[in-house]
C-alpha cells in the first residue's frame, strides 16, 4: 500500500499525522475487503485552496472539509471486481491499483474538532476514513446509503481505537 501525501500548508498537529493517514487507509481496505494492494493521494491544504478545487472540480464556490476524487467507478460500493479489467488500472511498476486523490483543508479539520468536541486526531482520521468510503463506490446522497456510510465509517474508526485512542468519542 502507497500513501502519497502533499502539503500546502505547514502542518498545525502535534500527533503522528502520517502514522494516522497510513493506518485509516489501511484499515478501512481492510474493512472493505479490497483485494488489491493501493495507492491512495492526499493534499492537505487549507480552506482558500479547498474552495478553488472544489470550484473548479464541482462548480460550487465554497471551502469543505474533504473532497474525493475516485479513479474507478463501482456497481455497489467495493465491488472490486471491475478492477483490473482495464489497461492501467494497475501501475506497472507497484502492480497496485491507484484508487483516487483525497484533499483535506487542516483549517476545517482544526475547527471541527473544536465544534464536535473531539480531538484533530479523530476529525483527520474521520476525514481520511470517509473519503476513502467515496474512493470505494459510497455515497451519502440518499438516506439509506447515508445510513450505509455512516455505519462503515464508525467501523473503521473503532477497530482503530485500540492504536489511537484519541480517536473515541
């Protein structure tokens, strides 16, 4: 597994931020039961920056959080099986699959630990961990996938809390 990371902020946490990227990753493949061995992508930038790749990805002139730009299209969320049918879903040299980019704004995830009340830990892992849901088919548009989503999402956070217990509500 290949977590690439970049920044375009200087990084404002006092925690192993790589370790965290690494293992949320990790652990939610693992969750989902994908069969392959992946790259994965992170931009960790700030609210201004967000705003304009939001922008010009998705025409909506506002920060968020997280954006996720998923490489492969699912039939129902980590049905892995289309992959690996296409000429380059694999790179040749890793032989992993590259499953999209993920792009954080440390300003949304400063203060929304502040407004939900936990830890930067917990909201950056959050982030990773529900980004990494949309890079493996799920949504959040209709109540039962929303519901859906959720459900995964507590997984994953869970069976990191025995590592990072900083992670608990």
């Amino acid at each position: 597994m290949t977590c690439d990371f970049e920044t375009e902020v200087e990084i404002a946490f006092d925690f192993d931020y790589m370790k965290l990227y690494e293992r949320a990753v990790a652990a939610t493949l693992d969750t989902e039961g994908c069969p392959f061995e992946a790259c994965v992508a992170l931009l960790f930038t700030d609210d201004e920056r967000i705003r304009e790749i939001n922008r010009d990805s998705r025409g909506i002139d506002a920060s968020t959080d997280v954006l996720s730009f998923p490489m492969h299209e699912f039939s129902r969320p980590s049905d892995f099986s289309r992959i690996g049918k296409e000429p380059g879903d694999f790179d040749p040299e890793t032989n992993e699959v590259f499953l999209g980019d993920i792009v954080i704004s440390q300003d949304h995830v400063l203060s929304q630990a502040r407004q939900y009340s936990h830890t930067p830990q917990r909201e950056f892992a959050f982030l990773i961990i529900h980004s990494m849901l949309h890079l493996c088919g799920y949504d959040h548009m209709e109540e039962a996938d929303r519901i859906l989503m959720e459900d995964r999402q507590k997984l994953v956070i869970e069976s990191l809390t025995g590592d990072f217990p900083e992670l608990r509500v």
